[in-house]
C-alpha cells in the first residue's frame, strides 16, 4: 500500500508541484507585504497580527484555490477514472491527496506561525501560552479549512450552490439566534484575540474546530466511497454559466426576501425609572421633573396632559395608550421641546424645560407630546409630508380646543393666530397665500417660515375644517391618518396611492382640497383684520428684510453677507438669528437642531445690520442660510424667518 | 464583420444569465426595498448610494461581477477544448477575442445602467418637496457612466487573472487588501484603487468627473486586457498551459525563473524599506541640525510583574521601573473602579512610537510609548489602556466589536477611569501629590474641551451615539475628554459603580444583539436601574456647571475660522483668522482629510504659525499638497487648552483643491 501510496504522490507531486511553488512564492511575498503592513499600520497592537492577517487573507484563498486544483480539476477533467482504473481502494488517493494538501497548507501557514513569531519576539515577550496558542490555532485552523475546501471540492458540481448555502446558513443563524459566527469555532480561532491571546490552547475553539474538520472530511470520504465513487462521479460535471447565474439569482432572492422578513431581536420595552419621575394615574404618562424644585410644576402638568391624553385615547379610537414621558432639560427655553428618537412603539418621549421660571408655553408642549405619539402610533409616518400638515396643525389645535369639542368656534390664543398670520405676510414676489400646493409642500414651508409659525398655521387650518364640517372633523382626518400601525414596508405606500391624504380631506370637509384651500386661506383674511390680531402684527410690522450675498475673499474662502432691515419703531434688545448648515449635493429636509446657530442683538435704533460670516464657506459648497428676527419683550412669541435659502457656493 | 457579428451574438447570449445574476446583484433592490421600506419616502441619494465618499461597497459587487463575466470567457472555452471548433472558424484570432470582450463589456455596461433606471423606479413615488426631486438626468448619467466604467476596469483584470484560473484570484485578493492598507496608511494614494473611480465628489451639486483616475484606470486596465490577449491569443500560451492541469517542464520552469527574479527584486525593496523607514531611530533626519542623544540604543528589556510583562527599550530603564513598580497597585486601583476582581495577565510594549496615539490597546496587549513621557502621564495611559483591556474583558469585546455607536463610551469611560484610578485613595502613596495634581489638573482641561464642544459646537450627547455622522461634522478626537462626561454623567446620575456595571451590562445574557444607538444605552442602562434621561439631565447639569466654572477661560478662548488662501505646486497655504487675542500659550493645529469617510489613521495634522502682527491675529499652515487627493478636501482648524489636553477644535470645513 505504501508504494502505490508513494508512487500517487509523486504523480501528485509532479502535478502540481510547479503551481504549488509558484503559489508559495507569491504567498511568501505576501507574507512579507502584511509584514510592511503591520509595522507602519498605526493600529498594530502586536507583530503577530502579520501571521493573522496572512491566515485570513492570503491562506483561505490559496486553500480554495489548491482544492479545487487538486480534487476539482481531476474531477472536471475526468483524469479520476484513470486512478479508478489503478489496482487499489478508493481510499489511498483520498487520504494521499488529503494529506498532500493539508501539508502544503501547514507548511505555508506554520512558516508564517513561526516567521511572525520572530519578528514579534523583538518587542514582546514570546513565552509558551503565546506560541502555544498561535500555532494550535494555526495548526487547526489550517487542518478545518482544508477539509472544508477538501470535501466542498468532492461534491462537484454541488459546491457552489453549497457554499451560497452554507453563507445563507450562516446569516440566518446569526441574525435568528444569538449565536454569534465570530465567536464560533474556526472562526474564533483567527478572531480579533488571535494575536494577543495568551492563554494557550483554546479548548473549546479547538474542539468545534476538530469536529467540524471531523464532520467535513466523513462528507467527504463517503462520497469518495458511497456506491464505489458513483456519486461523486455523477456530480463530476462543471455547473454551465446558467445554472451558476441562476443559483446565485436564487441566493439573491432569498437573501432579498430574508432581509424583508427577517424578525429583529428587539429590546425590551424602555420603562422610565429613577427618584424623580411622577406616574400619571389613569393614563401610562410619566413625568421626571429632574429635583424637588420642579414637583409642583410637574404636578400641574400631569393633571394637564392625564385628561388630554385619555380624551386623546378615546378620540382616536386607540384601545390604550403607549407610555408617555415627558422629561425636564434645563438647558431648553420653555418653548422648545425635543422629542425622543425611541423605537417605533416604544411610546413618546418629549424632552421640556417646564419650570415656571422658563415660561414654558404649556400647549406648545402637549402638542409636541401629541405629535410625538402620532409618530410612535403611525411608525413615524405621521411625517410624511403629503399628511404633515395635519401632524403639525391637529395637537396644537387639540391642546386648545380639547375642552371645547362641541363648540363650533373653538379658538386658538391669540399669540398663535397672529403667529400664524406670519405665514402670509408680505414677499417680495407679493403677499403669499394658503394654497395647495404650498401645503403640499409642507417641508418647504416650514424651512421657510419656522417651526412655530408652520404650526400654528397649520392649526387655523383645523379651525377652519372645524368650521366647514363640525367641530370633530379635525379629529375624525387625525384619526383616518393617524390612528393606525404603517409597517415598514410599500403596502402603505400603496394604500395612501389608493387613499391619499387629500381623499380624507375630502371625504370629511365635504369639499375639494382647493375649495378648502380657499376657505381657509379667507379665514385668515378674515381674522387679520381683528384687531386683537393686526395689534399683535402691528409690533412686527413692518416686515424685516434680508439679503444674502456671496463674496468671493481669498482664494476659495468666500464670505456670507447678510444685509438685514429692521424698520421696527423699537429694536433695542432685537435678536437676530443666523443658522447656517453645510449641505450635501442633494437636498435634505434639515431638522432645527443641525442648523449652527449665530446671535446677535442690536442696539437702539439700530434699523440696518450688516452681518459678515467669513472663513467658514468655501467654493463648490452648498449652505442653507436662515435669518429670524425675533423682538423677545414684544414679539408675538416666535422668530419671524425673514430668508431662508439654499445657496450654491460660486 | 458578419462573423464577428454572430460571434458577439453568440457570447451575449451566452452571457445572459450572468447578465440576469448582475441585474440580481446591482438591481435586487428593486424587489427588497418594497418589502422594508416605503419606497415613497426613498431618495435618489439612498438608493443609489452616491453621497460624496460612499461607493466601496458598489465596487466591490462590481469586482465580483466584473470577475465573474471575465472568468466566463475563455477559461472554460479552453478547458472543454471548445475553443478548438472557434479557432476552426474562418475569423482571426484577434476577432474571437474583440467579440469576447465586446460582450462582457456591454453586459456590464448594460447592468450599470439597468441599475440607474431601477433606482428611478425606487423613488419615483417620492412626493416631498425638499429631498423628492435629486434624480436628475445629467446626476445620473454620470453615475451610470462612472459605474460602468469602473465594472469594465475590473473587467479586464478579471480577463487577466483569468489566464491563471483560480490562482488568478489569489494575487488580486492581496492586491486588494494592499489597495485598502495602502489608502489607510498614505491617503494621497487612494487613485491607485479603482473604486476612486465610483466614490465620488461634487462641486455643488455637480459631479464631477475623475479625469485623472479615469485616464489612469482606463490606460492599466488596457496594459491587462493586452496581456489577457496575449494570455489567452498570443504568445503566452504556455504561460496559461501552466494553470491548466496539465503542464510542461518547460513552462514551469519559465514560470519559475520569472518568479524567482520578480520575488527577490520585490524582497530586497521590501527589506530596505523596512530597514530605513520602521525601525524606530532609523527615520533619515536633517543632518545638520544639532539632536540630542535621546537614546543610547535600541535593545530592548523584558520585566515582570504580577499582572504585567513589560518590554521596554533598555536605555529608558529608570522611567520604566517607576512605572513597571506601581503598575500593579495601578491595576487594583483600576479593577476597583470598575468593580472588576479578575484582572488578565497583560504585556505592554513600551517601545511604541505613534504619531497618532499615546498608547493602543487589543485583548490583553497594550503598546504606548515611553519617550518624551512624563512619569504621571505613564501612568495615566497604562490606566487608560488598562481601563480598556478590562472593558473588553467584561463586555467579552461587545464595546470593541461595535465601535460605530460605543466609540464615545469606550474612550471617554477609560479616560474616566484612570482619572477615578489615580485620584483613588488606594494610591495615595503610590502616586505622588505632584503626578495625582497634574492628572487632576489634566481632567479639569479636559472638562474644559468638552464644555467648549458642548457651548460653542452645541455637541449633544446624543450626537456622539452615531460615529460616522459624529465625525463627518465634529473633532472625533472629543471621544475622549466628551465621553470623560458622558461616564461622569453616568456616575453623577446612577452612582459610581455604574460605570462598571453599564459596561458588564453590554455582554448581559439576552442583551439584544441589533440595538444602536440611544436605544442601546436606553436598554443597557435600564438593565442596571439607570435611566437614561436621568443621564441626560446630569450631562447637561455637568456641562452647564463646567461652563459656569470655566466661564472667563472659555471666553479668552479665540474662535477660529478661515481656508485655503493660496498654494503652489508643492503646498497649499490655509490660514485661520482669531476672532480675540489668542492665548500666549496656545498651539495650533490645522487636520486634513480627503472626506468624511476617512478614518482616524488618514487624518493627518499640520501645525501653524501665529502671526500676532497681523489685525485680526491669523494662523498659516502649510499643508503639502501630497496630503491631498481628489478634487475637495476637509480641514479642521484647532487650537491647544492645555499642553496636556486634547485640543478644542472648531468644525470641518470642505475646500476645493487648490
């Protein structure tokens, strides 16, 4: 047996040996360039990360490449049936090419083992838990890739598939469970701790290791042995281009349909806890004030949001609620508030300074904790924009005229009548109006005229819905809009195709979205000539004006000039607000907290301001510019946006 | 022309599956979107995958592609000798060949702009008015054109490492592994990867086009289509023969000699770069200029303690041995910290030399440097180093392995620890009064940056959860002295030992494993009975109070602002104008990038020259123009608190090259 044995290596060997060396030559060189590598890489923590990286990239490559050489190509080339023909068990060839291989494979990798070792033993002690621990995974490692590629090799035909099979495996194990592939065997061995360990042999690495090399190389001899080799006969045959397109195809489907389908671990529900959280009584709120100093203010606003939200419960047809929070940030003024990125159904979160001392504007505040939970009920898609304008205009309305329901003319304050207004002022292209395509474009609209003054825009807009079809219809288009579940997926892209915002309008008003356009764009009319609402106007009035320049400084560096009227009788104390944003090469919708925001505060009839931003744009950038003017004693309670562009950077 | 004709029919309907698994490939979106997003709420931009510095991952499918079709073409026409019946027919050889090109390119061509029309189709429903309208027809035929032009790159070196069958693949998955460490360790050399062709830059919203990259691409990939032919048509039969299975003596030794001849011309090259540029000592120097003798040598020590091996350079031996003497004391200070009781054992290289770090940790190892250190700062950084080496220890690396959103978590809570370590009563005694000042002063510095960052910037925590929009805007070396806040805040809002159990609570069993964000400290925190928003309010308590404290040295502190005012062939020339008096102590420091992609390694600094004469006080910094690569690049101009202390720095700025 040892001669035949014998003499089929030296066929091997004569084979194969020319492609081998060349092979080799290549790796030692690449050995070395991982060598260069690691010593100037800036993130080496130790030498021997050479012989990792070598292993990783260089040895899985050249194991698949001499597997296929030495099994698939006999294979394919149909050269098997001559030592089939020889007068020995189909066992000898198996276990003379397996051994070929698998030294091959250990000399190269061992090679590398001891290589680094050496250049590591320059500036690390290399003691034997090092050593030991490098070269039994080396060792395994080395042995495991090789029956893989070995057995993967012996299945003909079959190995491609099953390679796309084995990854499909593998994803859907780690995305399914909490098995973690880094961590498992073969893989562990060469992980991120195979060049610091010290601990020796990894035990439990190295068993799985060996079993799977175990498992891998009975797949294989019982195809080299099965029906005297017929099996892997049959299979001996080249996939052509379309099978081999057709299983990747269908590799791609599956993946493609697992992504969509995939569950995702989820965490557990987040539930606010600590020493300063006040729990609502009849509704799942929950408000944490911070300290002592804020318990009476958080009182008061519990009692204020339980009977806005259970009235909110039962108007929306929701059978409970998601938890709501609502928690204290004293670094925000009191008519700021941020709502919580929480996980879709996770409840609401709306962050708020309401201590007495920052005024805070309470109705501001519910509506931001209603809006945050229409996003959290819609899976945020409260905020597309065809439907925005009722995300924004139905909490604010509701925090007003909750209590008043079956009222038909419910109000809003004053304050956001005229804020309002605001919207509608006079452009330099003339007066701008309600129209639908404006509150189609409802982004656009609030870049254009801020968060408070869309809102409360948006808000006189469900007074006059109110008007046209009850004082529920408000309630009853938030509840068409918003009172369901929006998977993350195109069947609500089909269903608003089916039933766009604009056909519950319809159906509830009773009229055309143009018509009602009309009736609210009069409505407004109708109250600027109040005169508690052109009293308000009167201290904004006129409108400032701004002009934005480019001009071009030294070489690229370009500066932004900001040329601001204010013909306001008083501006003493008057702040103007620059916010600036850097923009990509498309347009985003632009949130307020990425805007960097620039202050300044003019003096005493101090009615033209030149504001120069220098050093800060250069050409080829596109900036999104804003410029509020804001009278904090007298204004109505908002900025007024006087520009707001996206500017190209000549 | 009829015959080649037919041929080129013939290959493309041979190539059509292939055409079908890249459509699969570049195109399979168009049935996974619809089925996780709200394909009307998608854009041109996140669809396609164009923003300014993405594109590696398109490559990448288009380099498995491209291989693909190139491996289609004759590899296997030669080993089932049906090569035999083309050669047979009345057609050129150099006709076979066109044919066989023409229909892989095309295939390819036609993939990359299928790709582009399906993207039109994944947001064509998008009715917003801000950010529904970015498909344009001239964005998109660039992108198309720009995709199948790097396809057909990577086609033709497809064609060439297929003249070695599979062992073709073996050298291009090392050249591309070369490619990415080359781009890591020397930016300005990114062009020489194809992907550059696919990672685009725009000037305003334009395109542009990398003429550059586009003619050096097109002109090696011709070099590899040329020697494809001569592989596969010419006169490198035998070359080929080599790689099939069966092969002669005379080809494996021609094959030999060449490798044996480019093998030791690339081994000498590679040793004498090392010889000259690695071994620490050995950098060529200015020799006119008077150095001191910092070093007496370069051997190297090993010493020993019960938690520690240290290998140290031999000549630096005094500081060492006082540190390597209160390295373990240093240790249980750290563990205590962090409520740890099982320390590993850790061996330090104290022989480092980085530009980038003080020290570096992985597993149980650590390397940091010894030269220019002061005792106090020795031991600062082991602690810090330490502090990690136990954070990977107790989360089982969860925190290293998801760096994306634990980055702030992880530096700044070891930053917090070894503050809390060398300010621990345990090592009063072992630190001295002096060192533990000076560490207590270097935390009160970096509170400081971090309150700068937090006014001036108006960093939120919440910004630092998501590491790569965080550095695109900001200084991501605030990692540090911010995330020193974020553990502070913790330990503020849910007791000292929070800290260590926040960091246990990351390998926790049942710890959901795809959490990001602040919904993964929301979780985590809730898993040891701290609330996250009580976090929250104690950072925002912290900073408010920082700034309270700090109030007249952060107002002394001159803001920066500038950018390129000129430069000539081998330097371009930023300067940064001071809005206040500068500081008479201050350093400052311009950092470069290519883009937002870049990592913290091809960052690279240049520090600046005050000009105190000049009204307003200005900055220049001379940055060589070989930092530079591509059309743009980002600065971040930055100014020094303290020595000691991260520097603070202002927000990065793009410039076009000029």
């Amino acid at each position: 047996m040892s001669s035949r044995a014998a003499a089929l290596l030296v066929k091997d060997l004569r084979q194969h040996a020319a492609v081998v060396a060349l092979a080799t030559v290549g790796l030692a060189l690449a050995w070395l360039l991982f060598l260069l590598a690691t010593l100037s890489a800036p993130t080496t923590v130790s030498y021997t990360e050479v012989h990792v990286t070598f292993l990783r990239v260089a040895l899985v490559p050249f194991a698949l490449a001499l597997g296929n050489r030495l099994v698939v190509a006999e294979l394919y080339g149909r050269t098997q049936r001559f030592l089939e023909a020889l007068p020995m068990g189909r066992l000898e060839p198996f276990a003379v090419k397996w051994l070929l291989g698998a030294s091959i494979l250990l000399s190269v990798a061992l090679g590398s083992a001891v290589a680094s070792l050496a250049v590591a033993s320059l500036r690390e002690p290399v003691d034997a838990g090092l050593t030991l621990s490098l070269l039994s995974r080396t060792v395994v490692f080395c042995l495991t890739i090789w029956a893989f590629f070995f057995t993967m090799g012996q299945l003909g035909k079959l190995r491609i598939p099953l390679y796309l099979a084995l990854g499909l495996v593998a994803v859907i194990l780690a995305e399914t469970t909490e098995l973690e592939l880094l961590r498992f065997g073969p893989i562990a061995l060469v992980g991120p701790d195979f060049a610091t360990s010290r601990i020796g042999v990894p035990w439990t690495e190295v068993a799985t290791s060996l079993a799977t090399m175990g498992a891998f190389l009975a797949v294989g001899l019982a195809m080299a042995l099965v029906r005297e080799g017929s099996v892997q006969e049959a299979l001996a045959k080249p996939m052509s281009s379309r099978e081999r397109a057709m299983v990747g195809i269908a590799t791609c489907t599956i993946l493609t349909i697992w992504a969509g389908l995939a569950p995702e671990p989820e965490p557990e529900p987040y539930r606010m806890q600590g020493e300063h959280v006040l729990a609502g009584r009849d509704v799942p709120l929950r408000i944490g004030y911070g300290g002592p100093e804020n318990r009476a203010a958080a009182e008061a606003l519990r009692a204020r949001l339980e009977s806005s939200l259970a009235a909110l419960r039962d108007a929306m047809g929701w059978r409970a609620l998601p938890e709501c929070r609502v928690v204290m940030r004293a670094s925000l003024d009191g008519r700021t508030f941020e709502a919580a990125e929480l996980r879709a159904g996770d409840g609401a979160l709306v962050r708020a300074n309401f201590a007495p001392d920052a005024e805070p504007d309470l109705e501001g505040l519910e509506a931001a904790l209603v809006r945050a939970l229409f996003d959290d009920r819609t899976n945020r898609r409260a905020r597309f924009e065809p439907q925005a304008w009722v995300r924004a205009g139905f909490p604010l309305w509701w925090a007003h005229c909750r209590n008043a329901l079956t009222e038909s003319r419910c109000s809003l304050s004053v304050e956001r009548r005229a804020l309002a207004q605001l919207a509608l002022d006079e452009a330099p292209a003339g007066p701008k109006r309600v129209t639908s395509s404006r509150i189609a474009a409802w982004d656009t609209l609030r870049e254009r005229e801020g968060e408070r003054i869309a809102e409360s825009l948006a808000a006189t807009g469900m007074m006059t819905l109110a008007r046209l079809a009850g004082p529920d219809a408000p309630t009853r288009l938030a509840r068409a809009l918003f009172s369901r579940w929006a998977p993350d997926d195109s069947r609500v892209v089909f269903e608003t195709l089916l039933r766009p915002p604009s056909w519950h309008l319809r159906a509830i008003a009773g009229v055309e979205p143009e018509a009602f356009h009309r009736a609210w764009d009069a409505d407004l009319a109708a109250d600027r000539a109040r005169s508690e609402i052109a009293a308000w106007l009167e201290r904004v009035s006129p409108r400032p004006t701004a002009r934005l320049d480019v001009v071009t400084a030294e070489a690229s560096q370009r500066t932004l000039v900001i040329d601001i009227e204010v013909p306001w009788r008083r501006t003493e104390g008057v702040v103007v607000g620059v916010l600036t944003k850097a923009l990509l090469p498309f347009d985003t919708v632009v949130e307020p907290w990425e805007l960097r925001r620039d202050r300044f505060v003019l003096g005493p009839n101090e009615h033209t301001r030149r504001i120069e931003l220098a050093g800060r744009v250069s050409r080829g950038e596109r900036w999104l510019v804003v410029v509020e003017v804001e009278d904090p004693r007298e204004g109505p309670g908002a900025p007024v946006r006087v520009l707001a562009e996206r500017r190209e950077i000549p | 022309m009829r015959a080649a004709v037919t041929l080129l029919r013939k290959e493309l309907r041979s190539l059509a599956p292939l055409g079908l698994l890249g459509f699969a490939l570049i195109s399979g979106d168009l049935v996974s979107r619809p089925l996780t997003e709200r394909i009307d709420e998608n854009t041109y931009e996140h669809v396609a995958g164009i923003a300014p510095g993405e594109g590696g991952f398109l490559a990448f499918i288009f380099w498995i592609l491209a291989f693909f079709v190139a491996y289609a073409a004759f590899p296997r026409e030669h080993d089932e000798r049906t090569i035999e019946h083309l050669y047979a027919l009345p057609v050129k050889r150099a006709t076979i060949f066109f044919a066989k090109v023409s229909a892989g390119l095309l295939t390819l061509v036609a993939v990359a702009f299928l790709g582009q029309a399906t993207n039109w189709l994944l947001q064509a429903l998008n009715p917003n008015s801000v950010n529904g309208h970015q498909f344009e027809l001239g964005l998109v035929s660039r992108v198309a054109t720009l995709h199948a032009a790097v396809a057909c790159v990577l086609y033709f070196h497809g064609l060439f490492a297929s003249v070695f069958r599979l062992f073709g693949v073996l050298p291009y998955a090392i050249l591309f592994f070369s490619l990415l460490l080359v781009e890591q360790l020397v930016p300005s050399l990114a062009w020489l990867n194809p992907a550059v062709l696919v990672r685009f830059e725009y000037e305003g919203r334009t395109l542009l086009w990398p003429w550059g990259s586009l003619a050096f691409h097109g002109a090696v990939a011709a070099l590899a289509g040329a020697a494809a032919y001569a592989g596969w048509m010419g006169p490198f039969d035998r070359v080929r023969e080599l790689f099939a299975t069966r092969s002669t003596r005379a080809t494996l030794l021609l094959a030999l000699g060449i490798a044996a001849v480019a093998g030791s011309g690339f081994v000498a090259l590679v040793v004498w770069v090392v010889v000259t540029y690695s071994i620490p000592g050995r950098q060529p120097e200015d020799p006119s200029a008077p150095r001191p003798v910092t070093e007496r040598d370069f051997g190297t020590a090993e010493a020993r303690t019960a938690y520690y091996a240290f290998v140290y350079p031999a000549s630096f031996e005094e500081p060492v041995l006082r540190l390597v003497g209160r390295s373990d004391r240093l240790l249980e200070a750290v563990t205590r910290v962090v409520d740890f009781a099982e320390p590993p054992f850790i061996t330090v290289d104290l022989a480092e030399e980085s530009a980038h770090h003080e020290g570096i940790a992985s597993g149980t190892r650590v390397r940091m440097g010894v030269r220019g250190q002061r005792d106090w700062r020795l031991l600062h950084v082991l602690a810090h180093e330490s502090a990690h080496v136990l954070q990977g220890e107790m989360s089982r690396r969860y925190l290293m392995d998801h760096g994306a959103t634990t980055r702030f978590f992880v530096e700044g809570s070891a930053e917090w620890v070894a503050f809390e370590a060398l300010a621990h009563p345990s090592l009063v005694g072992v630190a001295t009064d002096e060192e533990r000042r000076e560490d207590a002063e270097l935390r009160r510095f970096s509170r400081l940056v971090a309150a700068a960052a937090w006014e001036r910037n108006q960093v939120r925590l919440e910004d630092t959860f998501d590491d790569a929009s965080f550095r695109a805007r900001f200084d991501t070396t605030l990692a540090y002295p911010y995330g020193e806040t974020f553990a502070e805040a913790i330990a503020r809002a849910c007791g000292q030992r929070a800290v260590g159990a926040l960091i246990r609570a990351f390998a926790r069993p049942g710890a959901p494993q795809g959490v990001r964000g602040e919904a993964l400290y929301r979780d985590a925190l809730s898993s040891i009975g701290c609330d996250y928003e009580a976090v929250l309010i104690a950072h925002d308590a912290l900073m408010a109070e920082t700034v309270r404290a700090e109030r007249a040295v952060l107002d002394a502190l001159p803001r920066l602002s500038g950018g390129v005012v000129g430069g000539n062939d081998a330097t371009v020339l930023l300067e940064a104008v001071l809005d206040r008096a500068p500081r008479a102590t201050a350093g400052y420091l311009v950092r470069v990038r290519n883009d937002a992609g870049a990592a913290d390694t091809e960052v690279r600094g240049f520090s600046g020259e005050l000009d105190t004469d000049a009204t307003p006080p200005r900055v220049r910094f001379v940055v060589p123009r070989i930092a530079l690569t591509g059309a743009r690049f980002e600065f971040l101009f930055s100014q020094e608190v303290d020595a000691r202390a991260f520097p603070l720095a202002e927000t990065w700025q793009s410039a076009p090259v000029p």
